[in-house]
C-alpha cells in the first residue's frame, strides 16, 4: 500500500512561503540521489499535467514544475559551463 500523504500535501501548500520557496529553488545543485529519487515518479505515465488536473489544480501545476526541474537538471549537466 502507498504511504498516504495528503495531509501533508495540503499542510505544505498552506504555507505562505511555499510559492516563493519554489520560484527561490537552487535548481542548479539538485543533489544526484534526489534526481534518483524523482524518477519513479516523472517515469509514470500517469505523473503528468492532465491526469494531474483530475486530482487539483496544484497538483497539476507541481507535477509540471517537479518534471521542468527535473529536465533543467539533465540538460544543465551537458550545458552548464565547467
């Protein structure tokens, strides 16, 4: 059974700070092990936008941002200056 956590969704989205936390977000230096981590979520067809939207709109648009972060972080590896 998947761990349930909602509850601690909604607290996290409560918070005032939340939004700015994710535009402030030091993507260039998103550790490895957290990039491991995310990929079996961004691998699931159904992590995405549209089936997002069925559930919330926050949801929809976190899975949006959790997918361009984890993009920028492959991309900035080939591209990123040395």
């Amino acid at each position: 059974m998947e761990p349930d956590y909602w509850g601690a969704s909604q607290k996290m989205l409560a918070d005032t700070g939340f939004l700015q936390g994710l535009k402030d977000f030091k993507k260039e230096n998103i550790a490895e092990k957290t990039i491991r981590g995310l990929q079996k979520y961004v691998k699931d067809a159904n992590f995405n936008a549209d089936t997002m939207m069925n559930i919330s709109t926050a949801a929809a648009g976190l899975c949006q941002w959790v997918i361009a972060i984890e993009k920028f972080h492959h991309v900035n590896k080939i591209v990123a200056p040395m």
